[in-house]
C-alpha cells in the first residue's frame, strides 16, 4: 500500500504543477514528472521483487519434505463421525502433501486385523511417520510396536493403546467430556437428588478406551444420588441405539420405566436413535425423561434444540469435531520437518445446550466441521 500511495502521491505533484500554469517553469514540471516516473518504476520494481519472493518462499515450501512419506491409517467409516473425520483427514493430509512436496499412503480398514495389515502395508514402504487411528486399542498393540521397531515415529490419535506410549498422541478430552456431563446433571437435577434417587440410563460406545475415560469421568463427578437403571453399548450405532431403548422401553415395568430422568450418552447419533424410540413410544407409562446428553456438537444436534418432537425434554452435547483429527496431521508434518512433539496432546472440548448452541453456530470450530 505503501508504494503504491508514493506513486498517487508524485503523480498528484504532476497534476499540481501543472494546474499552477505560468507560476511554474517547464524545468520545475519536467523535473517533477521525471520524479513521479522514478517512484513508479521503483514501486513496479519492488513489487515484482515481492512477488518473487512469495514464488521462491513456495517453491522451497513445496521442495522442503520431498522424498519424506508420511503414512496415515484410520477406522473405515461405519458411522457419522468416522466418515466425517476420514474427509477432513484426507483432506488435510493432500493439502500438505501438495504443498510442502511429501508423499503420502493412506489406508481405511473396518477390522483391527485389517488396521494391522495395513499398518505393516505402510511400514514396507520405509514411512518418515506413522499416523495411526486404531479401531480398538490393545487389538493394534503389536502393530503399533512393529512400527516403533523400525525406528518410525507413531502418533497415535483419539483411542489410546494402554500401557504403550507412542511418540506421541492426541485426543479429544475425553475425561473432561465425562466430568463435565456429571457435573452438569447434578446441577440440572440438584432439587430431585435432594429428594431421593434420579434413574438414569447410560448409552456407550464400544469397548475402547474413548468410552471408558467418559463413562469413569462422568460417574466420578456425578451426584451419588443418580441410580444407574441400565447400560448399554451401541457400537456407535444410531440404529442399535433406537433398538435399544425401544427394548427397554418395552420389556420393562412401568415403574422402571417412570423411574428414568436422564439419560447419559457417548454421541450424538446415539441421541437420534433414542429420540425416534420414544417418539415411537405408545405404551402405558409415562416418559419422565428431562434431560438427554450427546458428544460431538453436529449439525443434527443443534436441530433438537428447538425441532426435537418430544416436549418436556431438554439436550446438552460436548463439541467433539470430526475436524480434530486435521491436528493430528498437523503433528505429522511437524515430524517431517524434524520437530520434537510432546508425549501428549489434548484438544479441549466444550459444552454446548439451549442456552448457546447459536453463538456455536457461527463459531469457526462449527464452519471448519462443515467447510467441506
């Protein structure tokens, strides 16, 4: 902006000079024109000199990691947040190939004997840096000691292979999520837990480490007063979820069923099959339920704020974004370019209910989720 105002600035002289007519000489004007000339060329100059630069700093952004391979293997996408996540992963993982020049392998498997071939797939191939999402952890213990073995730097991301550590892994907060649930839910219910119990059914995931750090979290910090009617475990499954709750809802007693208030969950698609069980619910008891939680703040959420179908009931999610996984690259690139990562990292995670989720819709954690 700065050059460009110099050259406004000497051809404004020019038009001075001459509007002044007679006062001033021809030498005087000449001399002023020979200056605006000047800047201009000097502005051109600099500019082009610029835009050189931008070109080499690109070039060698481009030219910096060739020949370096960074190898990436995930779940395959059996539900919602998997297939949300492989996106932004896929994504994130071209977009830094093209532009700092590595080469890239990446594999999907469904299967924790799949994740394993395809990690020993990868580790032919020499990798500079392993990315490693396990479907389940301990099943991914020995492939995720193959790779240390061959002296490949792991990242480990969202589920945690216990008792191994790897290079390094990252993670929503998965703790946080559940502590955060249970304190919520004593403050939601605190004049019914000062009265007696508060029924409550919890919905997991599956068996890794994601729902274990959530569930512990939650009941470590919740009321004593809360009285665990039932669990489940859906897979993440919004179709088990449905199945599940419209089981209870009939095969159990009409006091157990009136028992419930709230129900603890794992996700937010697990949420969706329990709402279109109880609006499918025609039975002889009533549904007490005040209070349904979810993880991972989606679009489909923030619809039941205000079109849930059922009255009386209110919602609450932790934001958990498929886009998270976009970090983890991002620590890959940082191996590549010879930097020393910490043992951990642990993306924060925020609560979002009626009062707040449209603020979080304008959010940009919210449009980058959906930027794809």
């Amino acid at each position: 902006m700065k050059k460009v105002l110099s050259v406004v600035l000497a051809s404004a002289m020019v038009l001075s000079l001459a509007a002044c007519g007679g006062q001033q000489t021809a030498a005087t004007t000449a001399a002023a024109t020979e200056a605006a000339t000047e800047a201009a060329a000097t502005a051109g100059t600099d500019a082009a000199t610029e835009a050189a630069k931008e070109e080499t700093t690109a070039a060698e952004a481009t030219a910096d990691l060739k020949g370096k391979m960074m190898g990436v293997v995930t779940p395959a996408a059996d539900h919602g947040f998997t297939a949300e996540s492989i996106q932004h992963c896929e994504a994130e993982v071209k977009a830094l190939a093209e532009k700092y020049g590595f080469d890239y392998k990446f594999m999907t498997a469904a299967e924790s004997g799949e994740q394993s071939n395809a990690v020993e797939t990868i580790l032919a191939l020499q990798p500079d840096v392993m990315i490693l999402w396990p479907v389940t952890g301990d099943e991914l213990r020995s492939a995720a000691q193959s790779v240390q073995d061959a002296g490949v730097p792991l990242i480990i991301y969202d589920r945690l292979i216990e008792g191994f550590e790897p290079t390094s892994w990252i993670m929503g907060d998965n703790d946080a999520i559940g502590e955060g649930a249970g304190k919520y839910f004593s403050e939601y219910f605190k004049e019914d837990l000062a009265a007696g119990e508060v029924g409550i059914l919890e919905f997991k995931g599956d068996s890794s480490t994601v729902p274990m750090q959530r569930s512990n979290g939650f009941w470590n910090t919740a009321d004593k007063n809360f009285k665990l009617i039932q669990d489940f475990s859906t897979d993440w499954s919004q179709q088990i979820a449905m199945e599940q709750m419209e089981s209870f809802l009939n095969t159990k007693s009409v006091e157990e069923i009136e028992s419930i208030k709230a129900i603890f969950t794992h996700d937010d698609e697990i949420v969706f099959g329990i709402v279109e069980a109880l609006k499918n619910y025609n039975g002889p008891a009533n549904i007490n339920i005040k209070l349904i939680s979810g993880v991972s703040g989606g679009e489909g959420f923030m619809d039941l704020f205000e079109n849930s179908g059922l009255e009386g009931i209110d919602f609450m999610t932790y934001t958990f974004s498929p886009s998270m996984v976009r970090d983890a690259v991002g620590l890959g690139l940082k191996v590549l370019q010879g930097e020393t990562l910490d043992s951990s990292y642990l993306i924060p995670t925020e609560m979002i209910d009626k009062t707040d989720y449209k603020e979080y819709m304008e959010s940009d954690l919210y449009k980058i989720r959906y930027s794809l």
